[in-house]
C-alpha cells in the first residue's frame, strides 16, 4: 500500500531540505564504492599485517580479493547485561561465514556505558558524548580497508546510535546489526517502580530496594522496561538494519544464535562480490529514516531519539527536525503499552506479536514507507512476520498473527490506545524543547505552576528530603544541557515527582538536560534549547516565575512581561566540579564543541 499522503508529505519535504547535504554524502559514498575495497592493490606490508593470524588459505583467498571478507565492530563488556552475550558471537560469525564461503574478522570493538550503572554518578556526563565517540571508535576499526562488509553487534542507549553512525559514514559497505535481545522477565517494572517511591519516601531502607532491583536485573540481556536500549532494537528493525523479526528474541536460545548465523550469511551476500549488492548508505534514506520516527510514536519510544534520530540521519546528509518528529507524533497511533507508557515488558510485547503485528498494523493504513530497502531485500513487507526456529535448527518465518496476542499490550491500528504518538515539540519564550506524554494523564497535559530552581538533580533531592517541595510547583533544573556538563539523564528526579504528583500536587520538571524513555508519568520538558550555559532563556527564569508547560498547543513559557525577561542577565553557574573526575577531564573538548539537542547535540554534524 503507498504510504498515507501526509506522511508522504512530510517526507517530500525532509527530501527537499536535504538535497545539498544528502547529494554531498551520495557522491562521496558512490566514489568510495568505485574505487571499492582493494585488498589486493594494498601494499605487501600492509596486507600482511592485516592478515597475519589467518589461515594460510584465508590469507591466499584474501589476497586475491575472490572471497568477500567481514568487519565485526563488537562493544561486548560485562558491564552491560545487554552486551554480555556478545561475549561468544564473534567465534559464531567466523563459523557461519566460513559456512557461506567467506571470512570474518573483529575489525574492533568499541566502548559500551551502562547508564544504568552510572545513573546519577559523575561517569553519566561522559554517557551522551560515548555515542560520537563509539562511531570514531567504529571508524577506526573499520579504517583498515580490508572489509567488504559489516556487522555490529550493539544493543544499548548510545552504543546504536553511535554504531549506525558509524555505519553510514562508511555508507559504501553494507551492514547488518545484529542483537543479543532482552533478558527474561523479572520482577514487574511497576513494582519496581513502587519500591523506588517508598525508599524515596524513607519508607524502605536500601536493602529492599537491592532487592528489588536485583529481581529487575537479574541475568543476560536488555532491560525489560521500554527506554532507549528496546527503542534502538524497535528502529534497527523497522529501518531495515536487523533480520526480520531478529530484535526481541531472549539470549541464549537456538533461535538467538540461528538469527546470528543467518545475520551473518546474508551480510556477505550483499556485498560488492554478489549480486544483491546493498550499501548502507544508499540502503538507508529518508524514507528509511520517517519509519523510524513512525515506529518511536507507534510504541512509545525513548525521547532520547529525539536527538539520536536526528544525529543518525545527519550521518547520511538527511535533515531531520523536531518540527518533522512533532507533525509525524500527531499523524501516528500509538499501538504498544509497554512500561512506563503501560504496566507489561518487551517480553510480553514481543509474546503479543512484536514487531511484526506492529508493522503488519502500520502498513494496512499507509503509515510506513514499504518501498524500501533493507538488508533483507526490497520492502518493509518482509518485516510483517513471526520468527521460529526449524526442526533443523534454521529461522522460519509465517505471516505475523492478524490478532494481537494481548490486546492491553499490543493493538491495532483500529483500536489504537491514542489516537496520536504522544511525543512533542514544544515551543514559546523559553526556548524549543520535547515532552512524551504517552504515560501522563490527560489531566496533567498543561501545567501551570511557578518555578523553583536548581542547578543540579541533587539539590533537588534534597529539597524533597528537607519537606520543602509539598505543592504546586515547576522544578527548573538548569546546567545540564550538552556544552554545561554531557546532559546526563536525571532520573534520580523520577521517585520525588512521582511522590509529590501522587500527593495531589501539580508538578514538571523543566530542564535542559535528559530523561530519556523512562521519563514516566510527570510531565517533563526536556532538552531545552538554547541550554543554559549558552545563555539561553532558561538562564534568565527565577524563583517564582510562573511557567506554563501546554503539551496540547505545544507552547512552554514563562508568563513574565517581555521587557523585563529581556532586561534580566543571564545566570551564570559555577561549573567547575564536573570538569574532573571519573574521566570528564578527557571529555572537555566534546563539551566545548557540543551541537545544539535539537541539531543531535552532537560533536560531528552541526559544525
């Protein structure tokens, strides 16, 4: 079916205002193509270097260019439970391409934080700058030029992004994503998230809180709740870089490492060397890149890609804006019910009908581009299935299911949970920001409240602490936006609004820094723009100022006389305690350099 004539043009103009940037980036790419990867014109030395610990038939297939040869840019640790299966895939790759006739070597690995780890540490302010550092890490590794395609094995919040930039700017080479999945359901998220109030409450101590948390995150694979690591593997499929139905599946199982096989057999076969040729970067354009945007409203998805999104489609010469995410937010749906946006975990989603009942959903009604491409071949269509295991151990895939599994999960396009995305641009004196309102109350839409500043997510938790937060009120927590100090995530801010909210007062949050996909139900405008460290408007708020945050006009403003916000100095904060420690020294030329959040705060494409 053709895509619905709104998105349609939505797309024709994300078309238009990309043309000098995006026929830029093609004509680069389309040379590095022709000229194509050469091992046998490198020099002697260098070729022999780059295969000395292979085989003396892998170094004479190598040497004559007969066989193609695959990249895995791995960021396996243990630090991130999503990322420790990745452990034991390399040895897996080399085996299946040795099947298909080909050779893979880890052409590098990358760093991969666990924001969960470093939530609400000094280490969180090097989080958002490890994307552009991943993709540097991914060049590096992908430098070489001994490659004709491919894999990256990443799951988690910036490690994605960073990988799929890294992707595209090697745009000549194909490249297939290949996940680890999400880690068995634990304890309920909401009850997690219950135990969460009561300790910030004072009501349990720290030892029932480790206990709960332990329940949570409990063993191998992503988190469970629907933040920024699921919404990556929602948008590797629905852009094309995953195998169909690959993103969702549980580690450790034969059909894990069947999709693993599969991965990288079809990685190879898409290369230069074949007939199925398949760059990354002529794969992915802007049809690609609105599906995306689609599949973040149709679930629910994190508001940190609201910059990775952005910072993502940069790496291809596409231009993508709030204003483009916004309008789409308003045409879309939302089909899925996962926590914080609904009580259930990616387990059940995927147990529901996943990825394929919701693509099968959105394209019955035209709300995703088909004629694409994807590392699967040409169509989206291909995606609009279930995945098994064969009695010979192969992937098997059937038509996806035409009826949800759960329907208080997941939903169809004719019954949706709202009528529209629930993530949106907003817009007034204070400047531009984003709020998700899929998981807030009708009720709490617009808030009106005055402003009670802090210039860090402590000193609010210790406002809450001391008793002094007990009404209507809009936390203002300014100094945390890309260039102040690496806009961490302030989701230590969650537990007290939520306590307060259900005390029956009327709370935001108003911040230039992040909260990601586990913002919740407290209504939260992020990723203001300009930040204050630019001296933004936001720098000029005081104690008191009423502010206004309307998500149904999308406006955010301060209602004080223009004149007088116009004469007000800018406040200017003391930032020197995040310059040290933890690492952030090394990061102080990325807070220098840092782009804009609604230019994908990053230190690559806004120069």
């Amino acid at each position: 079916m053709a895509a619905d004539a709104r998105i349609s043009a939505i797309t024709t103009r994300i078309v238009e205002r990309s043309k000098p940037t995006r026929e830029r980036y093609l004509d680069r790419l389309r040379n590095a193509a022709t000229a194509g990867v050469q091992r046998s014109v490198l020099g002697c030395a260098n070729l022999a270097h780059g295969f000395a610990i292979c085989s003396p038939s892998e170094k004479d297939a190598l040497a004559g260019d007969r066989v193609p040869n695959l990249g895995i840019i791995t960021s396996y640790n243990d630090m991130l439970s999503a990322h420790q299966p990745f452990e034991t895939y390399p040895a897996i790759i080399r085996e299946a391409a040795a099947e298909a006739g080909g050779i893979a070597q880890v052409a590098g690995g990358v760093p991969a934080m666990c924001d969960g780890v470093t939530q609400g540490q000094p280490g969180m302010e090097l989080s958002l700058f490890s994307r552009d550092l991943i993709a540097m890490a991914a060049g590096v590794g992908l430098s070489h030029n001994m490659f004709d395609a491919a894999v990256f094995l990443g799951v988690c919040d910036k490690i994605v992004p960073g990988l799929v930039i890294a992707a595209l700017s090697f745009g000549h080479l194909p490249a297939v994503f290949i996940p680890a999945g999400p880690m068995t359901s634990g304890l309920p998220n909401d009850e997690k998230s219950r135990v969460r109030q009561l300790f910030a409450e004072g009501k349990v101590g720290r030892a029932e809180l480790l206990e709960a948390e332990s329940k949570s995150y409990h063993g191998p694979g992503t988190c469970t709740f629907y933040g920024t690591a699921n919404s990556n593997q929602m948008l590797m499929e629905i852009m094309g870089f995953h195998m169909p139905g690959a993103s969702f599946v549980n580690p450790g199982t034969p059909l894990r490492e069947a999709l693993t096989r599969e991965a990288t057999k079809r990685a190879l076969a898409i290369t230069a060397l074949g007939n199925e040729f398949t760059p990354a970067g002529e794969m992915i354009d802007e049809r690609s890149i609105v599906n995306g945007v689609v599949g973040l409203h149709a679930t629910g998805g994190s508001t940190n890609h609201t910059m990775h999104l952005v910072a993502m489609a940069r790496a291809a010469g596409i231009v993508l804006t709030w204003q483009d995410i916004s309008e789409l937010s308003d045409i879309i749906p939302l089909l899925a019910r996962v926590y914080p946006n609904g009580l259930a975990d990616v387990n059940h989603f995927h147990a529901a009908g996943g990825m394929g009942f919701l693509i099968n959903e959105l394209l019955k009604k035209g709300l995703l581009h088909d004629d694409v491409r994807t590392v699967a071949g040409q169509g989206l269509s291909a995606y609009s299935i279930e995945v098994k295991i064969g009695a010979d151990g192969s992937v098997v895939r059937e038509p996806a299911p035409e009826k949800s599994g759960d329907p208080k999960v997941l939903t169809g396009v004719d019954t949706p949970f709202h009528t529209t995305g629930g993530l949106k641009m907003l817009r007034g004196n204070i400047g531009k920001a984003v709020i998700k309102i899929s998981a807030v109350k009708p009720e709490r839409h617009v808030i009106e409240a005055p402003a009670v500043i802090f210039h860090d997510q402590l000193e609010m938790q210790q406002a809450f602490k001391d008793g002094k937060l007990n009404r209507d009120f809009v936390a203002v927590v300014r100094f945390q936006g890309p260039k102040a100090n690496g806009m961490p995530e302030l989701h230590k801010l969650t537990p007290a609004l939520g306590v307060l909210q259900d005390r029956g007062f009327r709370v935001a949050l108003l911040t230039d820094g992040r909260m990601s996909g586990a913002s919740g139900k407290v209504p939260a405008a992020i990723h203001v723009t300009p930040e204050a460290v630019d001296g933004g408007p936001i720098a000029r708020i005081r104690d008191g100022d009423i502010i206004r945050i309307d998500a149904i006009a999308g406006t955010l403003e301060v209602l004080v006389d223009a004149a007088d916000m116009a004469e007000r100095d800018p406040v200017v904060a003391d930032l020197s305690s995040n310059e040290f420690g933890m690492g952030r020294e090394l990061f102080a030329p990325f807070r220098h350099s840092a782009g804009p959040a609604d230019q994908g705060a990053s230190v690559l494409f806004h120069h």
